[in-house]
C-alpha cells in the first residue's frame, strides 16, 4: 500500500497532522486549566489561610513570573533540539507540579509549586507555535493558530468552572489534584510524535562580482539581533500583545471575584458565570484568525489591522459594562466581549512566525511570551488586586479598557511595517525528521 501524499505546504500527511493538533489543542487546554484553576479556589484560599487580594493575586502571577525567566532559554531547546521532547517533558513537569498544590500546608508552598507549574509551561507557546507554523502552509497560519489558541479561553472556563465545583463539594485540595491527571497523560503521549529537522541558522548573502553569486553562510549573534531589531511591526506586535494580555489576565484572575462581591453569588456560581464569558472566546480566536487570513488575500497587512479593530472595539465594550451599565445589559457586554478581545489572538501570533527566520520561530514567541507576561499577565492580576485592596473591585475594573486604548495604537503603528519587514524574511523548506 502506498504511503498517502503530502499536500504542498503541509510537514505531514493530513491525517497525521490533525493528530498531532489535537494533542497540541488538549496541551494548551490543560496548561490553561492548571493555570487558571486557582482563581475559583480564592474564597477557600482567603477562608483557610486569611489571604489578601494581593497575595491571591499572586498565585497568578508566580507561573508568568516563571515563565519570564525560562521560556528564552525552553524556547532554545525548541528550536536547536527537539519540539515533541521539549513539549512533552513540559506538559509533564507542570502536571507534577499542578498535582503538587495539594499536599501544600501554607502560602508559602503553594506559591512554590504555581512557580513550578511556570517553569513547566515556559516553552509551550513557542514550542506549540513553531510546530503549528511548520505542519500548515502561511495561507492557513493565522486560521490554525487562532484555532490552536481557543484552547486558551476553553482550558480557563473549564478550569475557573471546575475549580469552585470540585472545591465546593470535595475541597480545594482535590481540583488540584484532580486537574493535574490529563495533562501528565497527553504529556506522555507527545514524546511520541514525529518532528521536524532542526532548521540550520543559516542565511543567503549575495556577493557582487562579475555576477551575482548566492551563497549560505551562518548566521552570526549580531544577524539574529538584527533578524528582530530590524523589524518594527514584529516589535510594536509583541508590546500590543501585551496590553491585551493584561487585560484578559485581569479578567481571568477577578471576574468571579466580582460576581462574588458586587452581585453576592455564591463562589460557584461566580466561577460558572464568568467561565461563560472565557467560554465565548472559543468563537473570537478562531474567527479572528479565519477572518484576517481572508483580508490578508486582499490587504497584506491584514494581521495587524485585524487586531487594531478588535482590540479597539474592545476596549469601548469593556468601558461600557464596568462604568455604564450594570446586570442583564452588563453580562450580554461581557459575553460580546469574550468573543471579540480574543480575535486579536490569531492574527498577531501569527505576525510573530511570518517575520522570522524558520530556525528562530519558538525563539520569537518566546519574547512574545516574555514581553505579555512581564508586562502583562504577572502584572495585571497584582495591579488589579493591588487597586481593590486601596479602593473597591469596581474601582479596579474601571481602568482596565486603557491598556487595550494602547494595544490598539500600537498594532496600527506596526501594520504601515508589516509588508517591509515580511519581505526581509529567509525563505526556508522544513523537512520532516525520520
């Protein structure tokens, strides 16, 4: 029988690829889930230990705290060693770490294992990135990565859902534990995939003579800085990223906090209602990428106008439902939020693998990675519960929509580069690892 054919632009067969997605979207789905469990555990936090909003906070940001400081160096074992091994040795060390959580005696040691859940998650992104730029042709990026990354908002509804759930009838010890067991298995699963060839640092220099003459030579350190510093629409998409990040990590991390306080719901019930607005971000990532590769065939800069819609309608959504409106019209704005903040997704993750050499793919996502979660998800938790603790939660809330004012700027800024800086890009053939 005859091996079934490739289609042009694809690393593996069609079938095979899909596979490999599938365990990609579960990954990212339960990295969510461990990640974000904690923010429906709060109220039994606060109750049995009497900790401040600042130190719930906390718990939130010690995983982006880590995954700063490593996701550089993971996102070089990405991309020089080997995609599957890095991403299943990942999955399973921040599975330990989640189930870890559960024999924790104080704060102290819980913020310990949410560090090493950071430490486990720092590479994914960019490792899950790099594999999904490699298996779909640039046609499809930002569709498949919009797709890849509505795990994001599914893993956080289902871990903010289940979290105050399971802790409600069992006790916050056991969503811990319980969360932590699919992710070790998928983990596992991944170490036995097929990857791609490690793409050689290597760049075509032209040389003047009596003709031109084409040759690759290795790129130096100053080719790679350059590779990044040279391209104006790569960096204003990783500070834009950022501030949408904030916001959504700040929503993630209080939303059923609000509920609790302002509307009286029982924890829950706030985790369940605001698990229902991440839920319909499923729609947003995926649209937004399937829509900005449609402009894309007519505008070439579409990933970044894209995002500077979005996001800007975003932002008019959010300051309408936290200093305008309250209940019934309140919720239908957060539930139209949900879907429309996380159409940017798609889009500008996608920017960050179209402006780079093949070879430096997980290596640019890491400094996404670095620059959102530094300035964004490990700060947006603290500075909102930092303003609760001076004010109120709606207080906090209210200046939120000025982060995605900014994001927006700076993703129309970086669309006038975008076309320039696509055309500098190495052109690459990937080739699949026996």
């Amino acid at each position: 029988m005859s091996a079934k054919p490739i289609p042009e632009g694809y690393l593996f067969t069609k079938s095979y690829t899909n596979y490999v997605f599938v365990l990609l979207f579960l990954l990212y789905m339960f990295d969510y889930v461990d990640r974000m469990i904690i923010t429906s555990l709060f109220p039994f936090l606060k109750a049995d230990w009497g900790l401040s909003d600042t130190q719930c906070g906390m718990m939130i940001s010690a995983v982006y705290w880590s995954i700063v400081l490593f996701t550089i160096p993971v996102s070089i074992l990405v991309d020089r060693w080997s995609r599957r091994k890095t991403i299943g040795f990942m999955a399973i060390l921040w599975s330990i770490a989640t189930a870890a959580g559960a024999f924790t005696r104080s704060f102290s040691q819980l913020f310990t294992t949410r560090t090493a859940i950071g430490i486990g998650e720092a590479g994914y992104a960019p490792g899950g990135s790099a594999m999904i730029s490699a298996m779909y042709p640039q046609r499809k990026r930002a569709w498949m990565m919009g797709l890849w990354n509505a795990s994001i908002p599914l893993g956080s509804a289902i871990g903010i859902a289940i979290g105050g759930i399971i802790a409600a009838h069992w006790g916050w010890r056991h969503a811990l534990g319980i969360v932590a067991i699919p992710g070790l298995i998928i983990g596992i699963l991944f170490l036995f995939v097929k990857d791609y060839k490690t793409v050689s640092l290597e760049k075509t220099e032209t040389k003047e003579e009596k003709k031109a003459i084409r040759k690759k030579v290795r790129m130096s350190m100053r080719d790679i800085v350059t590779e990044f510093l040279s391209k104006p629409s790569l960096i204003l998409t990783y500070f834009a990223m950022a501030g949408v990040v904030f916001t959504t990590t700040s929503l993630l991390t209080w939303l059923p906090t609000y509920f609790h306080r302002v509307q009286g719901l029982p924890e829950s019930t706030a985790g369940l209602k605001s698990s229902a607005v991440m839920l319909l971000a499923i729609i947003g990532a995926p649209l937004g990428g399937y829509l900005s590769d449609k402009w894309r065939k007519k505008r070439i800069n579409a990933r970044l106008l894209f995002p500077t819609i979005t996001t800007g309608l975003s932002a008019i959504i959010l300051f309408l439902a936290f200093t305008v409106f309250k209940n019934q019209i309140q919720y239908a704005l957060l539930l139209s939020l949900g879907i429309c903040i996380t159409a940017f997704l798609s889009a500008a993750a996608a920017v960050t693998q179209d402006l780079v050499h093949a070879g430096l793919r997980a290596f640019s996502y890491a400094i996404a990675v670095v620059v959102q979660n530094l300035l964004g998800a490990s700060l947006g938790p603290i500075v909102m519960g930092a303003i609760s603790d001076k004010t109120n939660i709606e207080s906090a809330f209210s200046y939120l929509p000025i982060a995605l004012v900014v994001a927006s700027i700076l993703f129309f800024a970086g669309s006038f580069y975008y076309e320039r800086d696509l055309n500098l890009v190495e052109k690459v053939e990937l080739e699949v690892k026996e």
